[in-house]
C-alpha cells in the first residue's frame, strides 16, 4: 500500500495499492511538482504472542524443608570473616537443636552481623545467637 499526502494539507491523504497507481495520481494532479508526499505502508504484523507452558519452580517455603544441612560449618564470632561474600543456605537452632530458622543468603558474612544485633536492638527475630542459639551456613548456589 502507498500512501499519497498533500503536502499543505495533511488531512488530504489517498491510498493506492501499487506504486505506480500512485504516482499516475500524482502526475495528473495540477502543479504535482513538490506538493505531494509519497509513503509506503507495510502491513503490521500480527502481534499474537504464543503461550509457552513452563514447569512450575517450587517456591522458597516449598523448597526450603528439602535442604540437606549435612557438613554444614556453625559460624561464630571468631570464624566469620571466612564467611563474607559466599552464597549458601543457612540455618538457626536452639541450644537443644530444634530448627528455629531456614533461610538463604549471598553474604553469610552481613547475615551474622545482622543476627547477632536483632537481639541487640530487640528486632523481630525469634533467636539469640549470644545466649546459646546457633548459626550453621552451607556454602552452596542458590538458583531460586
């Protein structure tokens, strides 16, 4: 499709199919030289987009009582700067063992930090490492 625009008035626009028809119009119209605008109109296509089916990921509280914690280090005061900037899972229990808290972090260093100063600052957290509860930190990639 071409389009045929009036250069002084816009408003006055004609269609044709081919090229040629357009510029017959074109020559048969008084004074044509500079008075008229030539377009090309291609046809748009269509904007349908294809539905891809996914496997559903498990989400994070689905996922996280499946984590094996086996060899996993308990971090202290004295080894954490070993921890700074690694990725993994970590895990708080109570002095008896019982898993207070799962969770994952990419700075175990920030996350100790963090912890120790909840109780400090009386922040919402449900664990106190400095009265007996501990940190155990599993280096490994989390992808979800």
């Amino acid at each position: 499709m071409f389009k045929i625009i009036v250069t002084k008035d816009p408003s006055k626009t004609k269609l044709f199919e081919t090229e040629q028809e357009a510029i017959a119009y074109v020559k048969r119209q008084k004074k044509a030289k500079g008075y008229f605008t030539m377009e090309e109109i291609k046809p748009e296509e269509p904007k349908t987009k294809e539905k891809v089916r996914c496997e559903k990921k498990p989400s994070w509280n689905e996922h996280k009582g499946t984590i094996d914690f086996t060899g996993a280090v308990e971090v202290t005061r004295e080894n954490v700067k070993e921890f700074y900037k690694k990725t993994g899972f970590i895990r708080v229990t109570d002095p008896t063992g019982q898993t207070l808290h799962i969770g994952r972090t990419t700075n175990m260093g920030k996350v100790f930090s963090n912890y120790v100063n909840c109780a400090k600052y009386n922040q919402s957290y449900d664990f106190n490492l400095s009265k007996g509860d501990k940190l155990f930190f599993k280096e490994c990639d989390i992808n979800y």
